[in-house]
C-alpha cells in the first residue's frame, strides 16, 4: 500500500495535476485511486497530501533563485448569470 500511496503522490507533484479524474490515465485507474483513497487502512488526509507536495517543492527549490509570480486576475461573470438554464445541454466537457 505503501508503494500505491508513494506512487500517486509522485504523480500528483510531477505532472502539476490536483484532480485524479485528469491523472488517471483510465476509468479503472480512477476507480483504483479512489478505492484507495478511501480505504480505512490508508491513514492519509488532503493534508497530508498538501504537506508532501509542499516539501517536495521546498527540496526542488532549496538552494535555487526562484521568481515566484502570483497572478491576481479577476474574472466577474455577473453579465452571464441565468445564461445558462438547469437542464440546457451545455456542450462536452473535458470529464471523463
């Protein structure tokens, strides 16, 4: 079990990807991920999951210049509310 949660969290950090449906590379690798996730045997929590990614992150920049760029866009879609009814079709999405 070990090597499964070693395995999905280095994933998680290398391709920058938060959402296991986009890591999952099938249906049956995201049901995999999630029955693990959820398995009363694997005492691990977001938490923990943020705490690791953090210190992967902190060992790849240590002893690094690092420009850090904080993007503090705004999108307001106010003019759009009600655009789109409750059970309108609203094209394909990138779900799996």
């Amino acid at each position: 079990m070990l090597n499964r949660g070693n395995s999905i969290l280095n994933r998680l950090f290398v391709n920058s990807i938060y959402s296991i449906r986009q890591l999952a590379e099938s249906d049956s690798e995201t049901k995999a991920m999630y029955c693990f996730l959820r398995n009363d045997n694997v005492n691990v929590s977001e938490q923990d999951i943020v705490r690791n990614m953090a210190s992967n992150c902190t060992s790849c920049i240590e002893d690094k210049t690092v420009l850090y760029i904080q993007d503090t866009s705004e999108i307001n879609l106010y003019n759009h509310r009600n655009r789109i009814k409750k059970y309108e079709f609203i094209g394909y999405t990138n779900c799996k």
